[in-house]
C-alpha cells in the first residue's frame, strides 16, 4: 500500500514551485491500483503494438509510449501533449489534427508519416526519421529537429518559427510557403532540396 | 639512423597491436556460459519469456550479461552511469497491471522490445549503436538475461 502525503503538504507543494505539479502524468509515480487505459484494443503502456491502431482522439496526455509500435495507427486529433514517444515506430501513421506539444519523440520512426494541421510546438524531435513525411499546415514552432533525418520530406504552409533544424539531413526535401522566421539549419546536408532557405550550406 | 628505425617498427607494432585488440574488442562472440542446468525451449522466439520464474536463470543471464553487455549497459544492470540505456527499466510499468491477462500482455510487448532489439541491435542513419546478436545469442540466453533484468536490485 503506497502513503499518500498529507493534503496540505500536497497543497503545499502545489503552491510553490508550480512547475513541480504541472509534470506529465507519466513523470508521476503510479499508484498500485493504476488501471489500464485501452483504447479500441489498444493497451495504453510503454511497448505496446498496435499497429494500424485506431486511436482517433485518444486522450493520451503526458503517456509513457515508448518504444510503442504505431506503424499505421490513425492518431488523427489524439492529444499527446508532452507524451513520451521515444523510440516508437509511426511509420505511415496518420496525425491529422493530433496535438504533440511539448511531446518527446526522439529516435522515432515516423517515415511517411502524415502531419496536415498537426501541433508540434516546443516538442523534442532529436534523432528520428521523417524520411518521406508531409507537414502540412502544421506547427513546428521552436521544435527541437536536432540530427534527424527528413529525406524528401514535405514542409508546407507550416509554422516552422525558432524550428531548430541542427545537423540535419534534408536531402531532397522540398519547402513552401512556410514561416521560417528564425529558423536555423547549422551543420544541416541541404543537397537537393527545394525551397530550403539559402546561406547555411 | 638505426635508432630512428627502431622508433618506427616500434610505433608501427604497437599501432598494430591496437588496431587487433581493437577489431578484437568490436567483435561479438557468444559469451560462455553454460546454460545445459536450464530447460530445452520449443524452436524459435517465445512471444513472453518462457524462463520467467525459473531460478536458475537470473544467475546465469548475469553472467552472460556481464560479459556481453555490461560494457555499455553497466556491470550488474546498473546502467545508471552507463552510456547505453538502463536496461532495468524495461517492463518495469507493467507490474502495476493487475489483471492477469492483462499483465501477461504487458510483459510480452515488454519481451518483444526486448528481444527485437537484442535480435537486430541498434541501427540509426548507418550508425551501429549497437550490434545485432541475431545468431550469436541462443533465445535460452536472450531470455536468461531478460530474467536477470527483471531481477536486477534497482538503486
């Protein structure tokens, strides 16, 4: 049987620092009666498979998926703000609508995945390939890109403000009337692509 | 002059010695450990551990872990100073599953992940993070290490 802390020290706590409640549920210890979210079949925890999933508008705030299998799930409008998808695999998955902010999705595969209106804001891409993705209207706004790879990769009509593309591989990608207000590309392999911004080669 | 020609095969036999020792040290080998004291399992990959509960297999996934991955995992599990990932923590989230059927679930995606990484190692843009063990570890030794994980003491 875990303790719960006394109310007050939970308010407490809550009152100052303010940044130490607002932690994603998964960085949050567990209680031992945790029960298990599924959704349409799909048991919500780190590893799980569901390939081809349907998780459309999935509330899935602040989860641990690592290491989750995805490939071809239908995520369209699912909310992962500041979820924890590292080392999961999105190949060909669908993310229309979804809200990733502030989510971590370092070391992904996300190759041909889709993301038309998709909110990325502030989220940790490090590592991860979106090899043949689209962004579509979508929002990347001082999203972290650090040493991905986005071979002929689609980026239109997308927030791409304060976007850190840091040594990262945009082979034959191809950009269009995007905001790119800040953005930076050091140490970035720009070789064939389209419409990328001139200067950082 | 001769002197000079000593400096030189010495430097050119030490850098060659590195070099072996090197190409020796990357080189993945099945580490030897006996595993005949464990129970034969059915061909192929098992979809959860079929070692799990089993007592003699934590003792011998240690020291088949500690000679196969322990050099980036840490020595004992203990990947807390390690420059690869705490492999302890695999699974860990599905022992507040409850339900049965539920949990035996949760441990064979844990299992999956776990075996599928060992299987094909760890492969990003051409960099191996780590190699694929794929016909060096037989699946008694994979899951005798997967047993020693579980059981590893966690600080």
């Amino acid at each position: 049987m875990r303790k719960t802390p006394h109310p007050l020290l939970s308010a407490l706590a809550c009152a100052f620092p303010l940044a130490l409640c607002a932690l994603p549920a998964s960085a949050q210890p567990a209680g031992d009666d945790e029960t298990v979210q599924i959704i349409n079949g799909c048991p919500i925890w780190p590893y799980t498979r569901c390939p081809g999933a349907d998780l459309r508008h999935a509330d899935l705030v602040g989860k641990n998926l690592a290491g989750a299998d995805f490939s071809g799930a239908d995520l369209s409008r699912a909310d992962l703000r500041g979820a924890n998808l590292s080392v999961a695999d999105l190949e060909g998955a669908n993310l229309t609508g979804a809200r990733l902010a502030k989510a971590t999705v370092s070391n992904a595969n996300l190759q041909k995945a889709r993301f038309i209106g998709t909110d990325l804001e502030g989220a940790r891409l490090f590592r991860s390939d979106f090899s043949g993705a689209e962004f579509n209207g979508a929002s990347l706004e001082i999203a972290r890109l650090d040493k991905s790879w986005f071979i002929g990769t689609r980026f239109i009509a997308s927030n791409l403000q304060e976007t850190k593309f840091n040594q990262v591989n945009l082979k034959n990608a191809y950009f269009e009337a995007n905001v790119l207000r800040y953005a930076v590309f050091p140490s970035s392999n720009l070789e064939g692509c389209q419409g990328c911004p001139k200067g950082w080669d | 002059m001769r002197h000079h020609l000593v400096q030189a095969f010495t430097l050119l036999g030490v850098s060659l010695f590195m070099t072996a020792a090197r190409a020796s040290d990357d080189e993945i080998r099945r580490p030897p450990v006996d595993t005949s004291a464990l129970p034969a399992l059915a061909p192929g990959w098992a979809e959860i551990n079929p070692l799990r509960g089993n007592p003699q297999t934590a003792d011998i996934g240690r020291e088949a872990f500690n000679q196969a991955c322990a050099r980036c995992h840490g020595q004992d599990a203990d990947g807390s100073r390690s420059p690869a990932p705490d492999l302890r923590r695999i699974g860990l989230s599905c022992r507040r599953v409850k339900d049965a059927a539920l949990n035996q679930r949760c441990q064979s995606d844990a299992d999956h992940f776990f075996v599928k990484s060992v299987r094909y190692g760890k492969q990003k843009f051409g960099i191996i993070h780590m190699p694929p063990w794929e016909g060096v570890l037989e699946p008694t030794l994979v899951w005798s290490i997967r047993s020693f994980l579980e059981s590893a003491p966690r600080q």
